[in-house]
C-alpha cells in the first residue's frame, strides 16, 4: 500500500506548490489546496466503463490514489481552512471519538450504535469550527471492516436457516416461516462487515443523488465571453489547470518511477507501464466536485469564484478525456505482460 500512498502525496504536494509559486504575490494564494484533489466517482466512473481491460491492480492502485488524495483535501480543509476553534466542542468531538474507538476495540457490530455517536460527533465538530467533513472521515475510520462471524459460523446458520425453511413447507403454521426468514436475514447480515454493509446501503442515494446534487451546487456557474478572455489571462485559473493537469501527473509519476528503480523489477519497466500510469495519473486529475468544493471555502470574491471554477471544469474535462483515450491504448493488447 505504500506505493500509491506515496504517488497520491507526492501527487497532491506538487500541485499546490505549483499554484503556490504562480499566485504567491496575489490575493488567489488561498486557493493553493484547490488542485490538490481527486474525485473519486469520475476515476471509478471511467474505469468501470474501460473495466473489462483493465486489470484489478489499475483499478486498486487508481483508487488507493484517489482516496488518498481526497483524504489529505479533507485534512487541509479542516485545519488550514479553520478561522477559529471552540475547544469545547472538540472536547465534545474528542469523546465521541474515544467511543468510537471503544465500541471497535471491543468488536460492536452495531450500525445504529456507531451511527448514533457519529451524528453527535459531526454536530460537535460542525460547532468546533473545523470543518464537518472531518467528523465523516473519523466515523468510517471506526466502524469495522472485519465479519461478525467467521466463515464456519456462517456455514453453520446457513444449514439452520435452510433447515427451518424445509421443514416449514411441511407446517401450515406461519410461525416457522417467519423464524425462517429471521434466521436467514440474521446470516445474510452478518456475512458482511459493518462498514461493508452501510456502503453497500449507501452506494445508490450518494450516486444517484447526493453527488449530482452536491456537484450542482458546487459548480453553479455561468460565464460570457469577456469572463472567459479575462479567466484565461489569469494565474488563478493556470494554477488550477497546470496543478492538475501537469503537476498532479508530475507527482504520481515520480513516485512511480522512484518504485520501479529501486523496488520493482525490471520487468515492470517497460513503455506500456508507463502509458497506463500516465492515463492513471490523468484521470488522478480530475479534481470537479472536491476542487469545487474546495474553491468556494477560498474565495468569496465572484470573480476569482468564477475563474478558479472555470479552470476546475476544463481541466477536469481534459484529464477525463486524455486519461480514458491513454488506458485505452495502453490496454490494447491483453497479452502484454504490464496489463497482466
């Protein structure tokens, strides 16, 4: 795992300090943290569309990246975008957290259990003055990511609840279909992992509602041409477009090619491992939804709103479109031994 942990930091240090050395003598430097950022739907999005040539290790290593990347956005947002804390409430925040880890220290299961600290610690935090994202990143941290019951344990219940269900077609009594059906839930929800199961039941209103939403919100823009001539005379808007599409792929890059000098074989090193960590580290640069997110807690100015966003969508536009033309060739031929 060290390996794209160490791609996304380098990928997400080098686009700051980009942005950082074309806006340091403007009022934009606070925008520096805007190219940092992945979003992770469109690096899922495009390889699911390119997924039955993609190999499992692009996809881990693209998200492990993404993930990354956004996680280090959410730190920066919470302590560098912070104007003033409430020590109380992060004492509040520090005790729910200690609970937190208290029900996963001793193996709680419960969902409602972890939701329930969880909404008081997002409320703490929110009245900490940090921001709330961070409340949400220490939640998911917490609930556990290992089964309640072991493979044999759920091969065992399984038997049972199979066992009920046949001898219920024989009793005209619904009492035994109903433990039936229990039972068998029982299995069925213990067979994944808390964190596993609240993805799972999350996955569809995040992806077909919160995001749309979240990114309409967010890039609520509109722009005439003197804007447009004006965005692109401007360094905040090529600070945002060489963060992330040149710094971010600079950055993944060298970290690649520090691994395959000095870790991986001389094997990996061939041209169509570097194409596919070049489309990899195109579609690392599309930052739309969290360099949105992140552009509107640094400016309040319209103007420099409008120009930073204007940079975020076309540079994100440009990386999708380079990065799923370059996996695309580079996984041209299966047979080849970097895509195996």
């Amino acid at each position: 795992a060290i390996f794209p942990v160490t791609a996304a930091l380098s990928g997400a240090i080098l686009p700051a300090l980009i942005f950082w050395f074309m806006n340091k003598a403007t009022p934009h430097i606070n925008g520096w943290a805007i190219p940092m950022a992945t979003d992770i739907a469109f690096v899922i999005g495009i390889l699911a569309i390119l997924a039955p040539r993609v190999p499992s290790w692009v996809k881990l290593f693209a998200i492990t990246v993404a993930v990354v990347d956004d996680l280090i956005a959410i730190l920066v947002i919470a302590f560098f975008y912070t104007e003033e804390i409430n020590w109380i409430a992060m004492g509040v925040a520090g005790i729910c957290v200690l609970v937190l880890l208290f029900f996963n220290y001793r193996n709680v299961n419960r969902l409602t259990l972890y939701l329930t600290v969880g909404f008081f610690l997002w409320w703490a935090v929110l009245g900490s003055g940090i921001h709330a994202t961070i409340a949400g990143v220490i939640l998911a941290f917490t609930i556990p990511l290992h089964r309640e019951w072991e493979l044999e344990e759920i091969k065992k219940s399984a038997k049972q609840s199979l066992e009920l269900f046949r001898k219920a077609k024989d009793e005209t009594l619904p009492e035994t279909t109903t433990l039936a059906h229990h039972a068998l839930e029982k299995t069925l929800r213990n067979m994944e992992s808390p964190l596993k199961r609240l993805e799972r039941k999350l996955h569809t209103p995040v992806y077909f509602i919160i995001m749309p939403l979240f990114a309409f919100v967010n890039a609520g823009i509109g722009f005439d041409g003197d804007v447009l001539k004006q965005a692109f005379l401007s360094s905040l808007t090529w600070g945002v477009i060489l963060g992330l599409l040149g710094g971010k792929q600079a950055g993944i890059l060298l970290a690649v090619l520090i691994f395959l000098k000095f870790f991986l074989t001389q094997r990996d090193n061939d041209r169509q491992t570097w194409m596919i960590f070049l489309g990899l580290s195109l579609l690392c640069g599309i930052g739309f939804t969290m360099s949105l997110f992140i552009t509107n807690l640094s400016f309040t100015d319209p103007t420099s709103l409008e120009y930073a966003k204007l940079g975020v969508l076309v540079v994100s536009l440009v990386n999708a479109l380079l990065g799923y033309f370059v996996l695309y060739r580079a996984t041209l031929n299966p047979e080849n031994k970097a895509i195996q």
